[in-house]
C-alpha cells in the first residue's frame, strides 16, 4: 500500500541525501494504517517535490520522549541535539494533547530510487 504525507525542507533533504532513516510522526489514525513493506510518499510542503520510501520497521512508543530515548540521533539527523530540545521541537507540530491520545511512531525507512 502506498501512504502519502508532507515533510518540510529539512526533513526532507535529510532523507533525500540518506541522512534520515526514522521519520517521527504521531501514532494517529491515519499512520495507524503503515505497515512494514508499505511505501509512503513524502511530498515537499513549499516545492511539491517527491521522495519514495519503503517502510522497513515501525515502533510505537507511548510518548516521544520514550521514543526518542530509544531511537538514536543519528538515524533521525540530529546528532547533538539534547531529548528535551528534540521534544520540544516536535511540539511545534505536534501538541502533547495529541501525544497523549495517540502515542508516538518511529518509522523506519528506506529511500527507493
């Protein structure tokens, strides 16, 4: 099955250039539905550009700062950033409200040609 979901510029570049391997998202409804084989295609919010991935694992964790406790910096590119300052970052897409009724989803990713 093929998913489809907007990333921002430096998502997005990050998992073009091989960077990125884990994208985060909420566990909500809709990404309740991706599964391991599964293809998402992530479409640049500004540029409508495209990258295909196919979903190699997928994690649900009950908040992000399990998730990112576990998860490491360098599949998701962000080495040296500290958990709270990934956790607070995340929350300016996410409100803890949503976190909270939802959990959290690490899926990892392998960009296809």
């Amino acid at each position: 099955m093929r998913h489809e979901m907007g990333l921002y510029e430096v998502p997005f570049r990050s998992i073009e250039q091989r960077l990125k391997t884990v994208e985060i998202r909420l566990n909500d409804l809709k990404r309740q539905q991706v599964q391991v084989g599964d293809q998402i295609q992530f479409t640049h919010t500004e540029t409508n550009e495209t990258l295909l991935v196919q979903v190699t694992k997928r994690e649900t964790f009950q908040d992000f700062q399990a998730l990112y406790e576990h998860v490491s910096q360098e599949s998701i590119d962000c080495v040296g950033w500290s958990i709270d300052e990934l956790v607070t970052s995340t929350y300016t897409i996410y409100s803890p409200e949503a976190e909270q009724q939802y959990g959290t989803l690490a899926l990892h990713i392998e960009l296809l040609p």
